[in-house]
C-alpha cells in the first residue's frame, strides 16, 4: 500500500493495476446490495436484451475506484470528497479490467487533488471514464 | 422489482428504501475489491484519526445507487448512464442507511432521466448526495 502525502502527489502521476472480473465477484455484489436486476443475473434476459453475457454491475466495476485511492493513489491517507463516473461500455464476466489513474489538478489550499480515472477491458476498450476528488487523512 | 418504462416516469417521484451496514457487508466489499485501507479495516488506526469505529467505504455506500436504479427506480429496464456522489458524512458500521431517489429531470430526446439521490443515517443526516443519469433497455 502506498502512503503518500498531499506533497508527494504531483500532476502527472499515475497508478495502474488490473482485475479479473468473475461470477463470483458478481454473486458477491448481489449478495452486497441486493440488487436482483436481471440484466446482471438472468442469462436468458440479458440475451433478449442483445447481450452474449451477462453485463456487469457499473457500480461493481466503479468500486474499484475504491481500491485506486485507497491502497494506490494515494493510499494510506486517501480520503475521498467526490466520484463521478461515466459507463462507456458494457463489462462481462470473464472480463480483465485495467484500472487506471493519473493525477490532473492538485489544489493547495484545500490539499485536495482530482484524478482523472479510465477503466480499460482486456481488448483496451475503455468501459468507465470517471474522476475523484481526494483529500488526505493528515 | 419495479419495472417502470420511460413514459411512467415523472418529475417529483420517489423511492426510498433502507440498509443496515454490518461488519458482515465491510468484509465483503474488502473481499470484493482487494481495498485494505486501515481507515475500513484497524480500529486503532481509524481512532488514531479520530474516529470511534471504521469508516464505511464510501464506494459501498454508493453500490446502493445500484440497487435504487436496478431494483426501485426504474427498476428492472434500467440502464445507468452517469454517477455522481459527493461523500459529505462518515459512515460507520452499525448505521441504518435511508436511500432515497427522486426524479429531477426528463429528457424526451434521449429517453434518459436525472435521478438525485440522497442518502441519510439514522439521526437524519445526509452522508451522500449524488445524482444518476438513467436510461432504459427498451
């Protein structure tokens, strides 16, 4: 885990890491939330809808941002203000995900900075477009 | 599971529902998401920042605007185009959460709506505010 501080974060900087999604992580997020939506769990509603797959939870996919703050950018101390995401593309089990994000704007009076996040599947498609506002625990 | 299409909403409706944050459910979303930050998982790290219990993932808390859209409003035809979540409160475990949702705008070129949402602790204090942009699968 890193545990960088608002001085060691500089524009520019960038943290990446990858994912596997499963179905394991998907009963997981239903098991979560609760949110029996067919579109991520009934295979046969998914298709006539026009999906090969069952999609992903957007928010499954957009907790990972989570993870970006918390244990990559800036770790430790991250404490995050805002999150804003936009779903570009559907996410399907089986999917590698690579989550990725660069730092754009750092603000010293607040000691805050935003993040710039995209998240990538294994074909390079970004599926998620997405920032956060974070702040520091010290 | 509502199933609401896009011509039964309108401006002003509403759903609510309620969620208790168990430790159970922080367990999982670290399963889920791999995020180790001591502020969600060491008491004494947390207390050292001041704070008395573990502080709920935010992203967590925000995986219930799943369960709104795909569940309550519009329910089953959902399709979620944007999130956004500004994390204005602390969560901890042991909080009963009250999620609500209201419709704040249609637009009938795009056939997508905006959805505020609000999210409230036990004592009536609001923990996150957001809004989601929301289409439909037919």
């Amino acid at each position: 885990m890193n545990e960088y501080l608002y001085d060691d974060i500089y524009v520019g900087q960038e943290e990446t890491f990858n994912v596997k999604i499963t179905q394991k992580l998907m009963d997981n997020f239903f098991k979560l939330t609760g949110d029996c939506n067919p579109l991520h769990r009934d295979l046969d509603y998914a298709k006539s809808v026009g999906f090969d797959k069952n999609v992903v939870y957007g928010m499954l996919t957009a907790s990972f941002l989570s993870t970006l703050a918390g244990v990559y950018l800036p770790g430790k101390y991250s404490l995050i203000h805002t999150i804003e995401t936009d779903f570009v593309k559907p996410v399907f089990v089986g999917d590698t995900l690579t989550v990725k994000g660069i730092v754009k704007e750092k603000n010293d009076d607040f000691k805050v900075f935003w993040l710039k996040v995209d998240v990538f599947n294994q074909n390079g498609q970004k599926v998620v477009r997405g920032k956060m506002r974070i702040g520091f625990m010290c």
